[in-house]
C-alpha cells in the first residue's frame, strides 16, 4: 500500500494547534510552526510527484534526488500546469526559510498560509 502523502499535511495542521503549555509536550510553538510547514510542503511535493510520476511522464532521478524538487516543478511548468508549480516554488522558499533561516519568525497565520497553497 502506497503511504499517503497528505497525513503529512494532517500533521502539520495537529502541530499548530498543539497546546504548548501542556507538560507532555516538550517544544515551543515556533518550532510546531516552523516543523509544520516543512512537513506541508513535502505533503505537496511527495502527493505532486506521485501524481507527476502516475499520468504526467515524470521520472525521478534515481541519484541526486534532490535535484527532483526543480525538475518536479520544471515538469509541470512544461505541461502547462504553471500554478502546480508555482506553489511547489513559494512551499520550497518557506520550508528552505523555516528549516535555515534563524532570523525569521513564523505565526500559525503563516501555517495557514502555507496549508492553504499545499491543497
């Protein structure tokens, strides 16, 4: 059974309501933000790709798959489907900012942003 990809979303959506206050939960709200929209956009990617793969004629690299990210989104850019990609480039500069960027600060409205472009 193929795992699916949008639980990652699900995910992300759990951790922004998370009640940080609790004591089982050893993490502040910034990181539930910053590890939630990571994980919403590798929903897209992972759900995209598959897609791509299944009825689009996408064939991932089988080394360097990190270069798949920019073929993925060049793919759907060659198969007129700019807004795909587009929203694949906008999730990867936020997931790139929250998991590199130490300077930035992210709210649950910049989840639910980021949410609202991975559907």
């Amino acid at each position: 059974m193929d795992f699916d990809w949008k639980e990652y979303l699900e995910i992300s959506k759990y951790l922004c309501k998370c009640n940080i206050r609790s004591k089982e939960i050893n993490f502040s709200k910034e990181a539930a933000i910053r590890c939630a929209i990571s994980r919403a956009y590798y929903s897209a990617y992972c759900h995209s790709r598959n897609h791509a793969q299944r009825y689009l004629d996408f064939h991932p690299a089988t080394k360097n798959k990190w270069e798949d990210h920019e073929r993925l989104r060049n793919h759907f850019s060659t198969c007129q489907q700019t807004e795909i990609s587009e929203r694949l480039q906008d999730l990867r500069e936020w997931r790139n900012d929250c998991d590199y960027d130490l300077s930035l600060q992210f709210s649950n409205l910049s989840a639910a942003v980021c949410f609202q472009r991975s559907r």
